[in-house]
C-alpha cells in the first residue's frame, strides 16, 4: 500500500511544474521528441507532450519502483490473486499466450486449448450450413471488446459471416436489429459470464423465440447449468471462467463473434498481438517499459496535475467505438474510493473518460478542450497506414491529428481575449503502423495492462465492480411497480416518477 509522502512527493512535482508552461518545456529540448517516445511493434507512443520534466520523470520512476510494478506484473501473469475481494486471479493473459508460470496457469492454458478446439468445431458446423448472420447478445464485457474488434478490424473479414451485437435491453435495439435479418439464415451467441445478466437474458428471449427454438442457439458462458435452463444445448455452449474479468474477456470464447468475422487466423493475429505486449510488459525494465509510462502518465494527470477526464480521440473512423471499450475498462477497474484493505484512497481514482473519432469531435467538443476552463489530457490515436485508396483524405486525417496535438500544447497568444488560445493542454499520441489484427491486439493489451498497474500503484482492486450491484438490485423492485403489480416504493421521488411513467406507457 503507498504512504502519504509518496503521494506528497508527486504532488509538490505538479504543483511546482504549474509554474512552467507545456510549452516552454517543450521549446527548451528538442531532444524531448525522441526521448520520451517508446515503440513496441507496431504501436509507437509519444509522451513528450506530457508536462513533465526530468525530476517529475524521476519521481514518478522511483513511485513505480517502490510499488514494485515488475513483481506485480509477474503477479498477475503468473496466477497471483490480483482481484482480492473476490480472492481470484485475473488470468487474460493466458488467453493468448503462454507468458506466465505455475500450475494455475498450466490448467488455465488447457482448458483455453479445449476452448478454443470447440470454438473451432462449432466455427466449422457454422460455416457447413447456410447461416449467413450472426447475432452476438451481451452486455459490458461481453460486448464492448468484440464489438470493437468486429468494426475496427472489417477490412480483415473473410466474408463468411456478418456478425451483429445486441446489447442494450432497450427493445427498440432487438426490434431494429432483427427488421433486417431471416430467421432462418441468422444463428445467435448468448454472451453472459454469469449468464443471470437481465439485458442479455431479455434479448436472449426475444432471439430464442424468434429463431424458433435452440437449434442454432449458442452460448458462452462460465454458468452451464442457467444456460442449460435457458434452453442452450450443452453441445453449442462454450465456457467461460471466474478468473476472466469481463471487461478482459474478448480473447476468450466471448470473442467468437470477431473469430467468425475475421476467421481463426485473424483471430490468432490478435491474440498474438495481445500476447506480444504481454511479453514486453513482463521483460521491460520500467523505465522502458510502454506499460509503465502509459500507467504513470495516467497517474500524473489525475493526481499530480488533478484532471478530473481524459479524452481519447482516435482518427480512424474504424476505432469510433474505442472510446466506449475504454470507458468501461477504465471506470469500471479504477473508479473505486476504498483500497484493497478497505481503507479510503488518499488520492483521485478513475478520470472520466469519453471522447470520440477525429476529425468529426474537432466540430464537437475540441472548442472546449482549447479554450474551456477545464485541461483534459487527451490521447490521440493515428493509424500511418490507411487501409483504403483516397490518399489526400487520410493526409488530412492525419494532418489534423497532429496539429491538434500541437496547437493544444502550444496555444497561440491573441490579444483579443476570444482568440487567444492559451495552449499547456497535454497530450499523448499512439501510432500503428497500420490497424491490422496483431496491432489491435496489442493496444488493447497496453491498456489492460496500463489499468491494472494505475490499480496496483493507488491500491486498489481493479478487477472487483462492486458499485454496478446496488442499483440492479432496485430495478428488481421497481420493475413490478411499473407493471403495477408491486407493493409500495420506499422512496418516494422513483414513486412518483413511476406513477408518470405509467400514466403514458400505454
Ligand atoms: O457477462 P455478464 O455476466 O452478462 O456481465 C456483463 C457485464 O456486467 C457487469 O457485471 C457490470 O454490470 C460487467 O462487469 C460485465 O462485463
């Protein structure tokens, strides 16, 4: 656990570099360019446009090193209990590689193996019949990562296949999906770890009844007997395990949506991908290490410099719904108040985080990150490599990106108050060589792994999400009340709202 001067430490480095502008740092040393750049693979990062200095660089090194984020590293790939108010592992790694060691990642990496034969099996019996969509049901975990994949990687699809996603219980969203598909051209992929998700078990309803039966209904699921009781046969079920997070779980039979659509091979790209980040968390010295400067970039801007949000902005039309994944692999892991032991957090957690694909947000929200009263640390994410023939338009993609990055940080002096652009806004930038299965798989393993250090270096469980339980457990109050047919609601105001709902929903 860290101690209040360590904290104190970071803070003094914040308060002091206040006093420096962003960009005077960055004027002062052109060397910063190259220095503070990393690359791993395909993926290259550039932190030189964070405000830091060479000693707030050095304290943040020292606060990594004395939370002992290389064994914490070898913990978590090596079967250690990271999720400790759950007392599990936190296993994604051996997913997609063999990175870890010990028993517990032994039987993990076989039953992965039996996993992904059936996956296969099932791919195979699939691709034999004459089922052309596929609808992939889940929420959360079990639909943020896939759904990514899905839409960022389509240029790498075989064709066999189109994959839909249903997630949200709004009915609306299951009625405007199926419009367009033939019952009996469309199979469906219940995604549930705990398979007693009510968004899920609704959609999943709505599916079975429209396809017809369970023929071609399938599962995953760590639950066999609720998906049993469902009505999945044991024969199309996959499993799922407790010591996969959701929000981890793409690489896991969870993703057999992004294996139908791209093909095994594809997928195998992106769990390689995945896998070779691991290697190089796990083998970097820290001070080289990708992860542990994205962790402690985060971890300066929401508690040395105090930025409540942080934005990420990818321009690449295919990674719009990045900022969503991260959304919940971010706020769901650090948006947390007590640490392991249950004592307070003596620092910020979780930044809000939200954003959206460039160049659309420059005419959205980049009016406020230049001019508004708050500094949002915004990470910027290019792709050098377009995947399409219109060459000036990908010039301009990327133009844009790098001359926000720079006129964030630099600003520009007017002496008329509405034009002045007073700049000192940080900024990270990532590029891929290009956005293929393998560099996919490895941005994402950066951030989980980023998450799960910014959790160890503050304390906190990162695998826990104790705080999405309370308010499940009153819609299962409220829901008869809205049918009415419940007895009366202890508070008054959700009462009073039922009552409106009811005098207009028919
Ligand atoms: O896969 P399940 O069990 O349906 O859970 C879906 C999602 O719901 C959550 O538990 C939050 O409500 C997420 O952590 C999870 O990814």
């Amino acid at each position: 656990m860290r101690t209040e001067r360590d904290w104190q430490s970071l803070i003094r480095h914040g308060e002091r570099l206040r006093g420096t502008p962003l960009r005077t740092l960055v004027q002062a040393d052109p060397g910063r360019a190259k220095a503070m750049a990393l690359r791993v693979g395909p993926i290259y990062a550039n932190f030189a446009r964070q405000h830091v200095d060479g000693d707030a660089d050095a304290a943040l090194l020292d606060f990594a090193r004395a939370a002992d984020v290389e064994a914490a590293l070898a913990r978590l790939f090596d079967g250690g209990i990271v999720n400790v108010t759950e007392q599990r592992p936190a296993l994604h790694s051996a997913l997609r590689g063999d990175i870890g060691a010990g028993e517990p990642v032994a039987q993990a990496r076989a039953l992965v193996a039996d996993a992904r034969a059936r996956m296969d099996a099932l791919h195979a019996e699939l691709a034999a019949g004459d089922v052309t969509d596929v609808v992939s049901v889940g929420i959360g975990g079990s639909d943020l990562g896939p759904r990514l994949a899905v839409d960022a990687l389509k240029d790498f699809a075989d064709g066999r296949f189109r994959v839909h996603f249903l997630a949200n219980v709004d009915g609306s969203a299951a009625q405007h999906l199926l419009r367009g598909l033939d019952p009996a051209r469309t199979a469906a992929i219940l995604v549930s770890k705990s398979f007693g998700t009510e968004e899920t078990l609704l959609n999943g309803a709505i599916l079975r009844d429209w396809l017809g039966g369970g023929e071609r209904l399938y599962a995953v699921s760590a639950n066999v007997e609720r998906a049993a009781a469902f009505g999945v046969d044991g024969a199309r079920l996959l499993p799922m395990w407790d010591w996969v997070g959701g929000r981890y779980s793409l690489w896991s039979a969870v993703g057999f949506g992004i294996q139908l659509a791209i093909g095994r091979e594809g997928f195998d790209r992106l769990l390689a991908g995945a896998a070779g980040m691991d290697a190089h968390a796990r083998h970097t010295p820290v001070e080289s290490n990708l992860i542990v400067r994205h962790a402690l970039t985060a971890l300066w801007n929401r508690v040395a410099m105090a930025r409540p949000t942080a934005a990420v902005v990818p321009y690449d039309q295919r990674l719009a719904l990045l900022p969503a994944f991260l959304q919940q692999l971010v706020m769901e892991s650090l948006g947390k108040s007590v640490r392991e032991d249950g004592s307070p957090v003596p620092v910020p957690t979780s930044p809000v985080v939200w954003g959206g694909p460039g160049t659309d947000v420059q005419h959205s929200f980049f009016q406020a990150l230049h001019q508004g009263t708050d500094v949002v640390p915004v990470e910027f994410i290019g792709v050098a490599k377009p995947a399409h023939p219109h060459a000036a338009n990908h010039r301009s993609l990327l133009a844009n990106l790098l001359a926000q990055a720079q006129a964030l940080c630099e600003g520009e002096d007017g002496d008329d108050p509405a034009r002045h652009y007073p700049g000192g806004r940080p900024s990270t930038v990532i590029l891929l060589d290009e956005l293929s299965p393998n560099a996919l798989g490895g941005l994402l393993a950066l951030y989980e792994h980023s998450v799960y250090l910014q959790g160890v270096l503050v304390g906190i469980d990162p695998f826990d999400q104790w705080g999405v339980e309370l308010g499940k457990r009153l819609a299962a109050g409220v829901r008869p009340a809205l049918a009415g047919e419940g007895g009366v609601l202890a508070d008054a105001v959700t009462a009073e709202l039922v009552e409106r709902i009811r005098a207009h929903a028919g």
